[in-house]
C-alpha cells in the first residue's frame, strides 16, 4: 500500500453513499449483494448505485462478479486491511502501549453469527 493507493481508497469513501455501500457489502461478507438489491437497501436509483460502485471498484474496495443477468459486489476485505494497516503502520511512533486501545478494539471485530443477513 502506498500513499496514492491510500488517498484514492479514502476518497471514494469520502461520500456518504459510497462509505454505506461499502459498509453493508463488509457487514454482508462473504456472501456479497446483488447491485440491483443494494440500490434498494441503499434508497438510490439504480444508474446512481452504479456510479458509486464504479468508484468503489476503481479505488479497489469493491470486486463485481456476473451471474447470470446480476452483478454481485463484494467488500476486497484484503485492501481494507492493507488500508487499516498503512495507517497504523507507525502508529503512535512505534509506541504500541499507545496504540494497544485500538488495536485492542479492532480485535476481534465481530463475534460469530451475528451480522444481519440481506437477501440477495
């Protein structure tokens, strides 16, 4: 990760839209919804949706995969990670007792079974 891959992955968050997007498609990992089925979550029209995945999928956060006549969008959970951790990289100078709050919080993020499921 680098500081070009960086700023394009926080800019295309940096939308209301774009970060819901982004969040629901994370919370619904590894399943993925259809693009159709996340303008409807989302209240957007669906040309609307599609620009905003674009931008998603430009900055590399999302990956689309066709089946059938449906676009089903995931969350690249690997670029996130790279992201997360190109910020925290030197965290509090190297000082990881000031760091280990968050570190402690991001760990583990999410218990087993509890993420609301969406039909896709």
């Amino acid at each position: 990760m680098d500081n070009t891959k960086t700023i394009a992955a926080l800019a295309a968050l940096a939308q209301a839209t774009r970060l819901e997007t982004f969040r629901l498609l994370v919370s619904n990992e590894p399943d993925g919804i259809a693009a159709g089925e996340l303008a409807r979550l989302i209240g957007v029209p669906s040309n609307t949706m599609s620009a905003h995945l674009s931008t998603l999928s430009q900055a590399g956060l999302v990956k689309g995969e066709r089946h059938s006549r449906s676009i089903i969008y995931r969350a690249d959970l690997d670029v996130l990670r790279d992201v997360t951790l190109y910020l925290l990289k030197d965290c509090c100078g190297g000082n990881a007792s000031l760091c280990a709050p968050l570190i402690d919080e991001l760990s583990p993020c999410c218990p087993p079974n509890t993420r609301p499921q969406v039909d896709a």
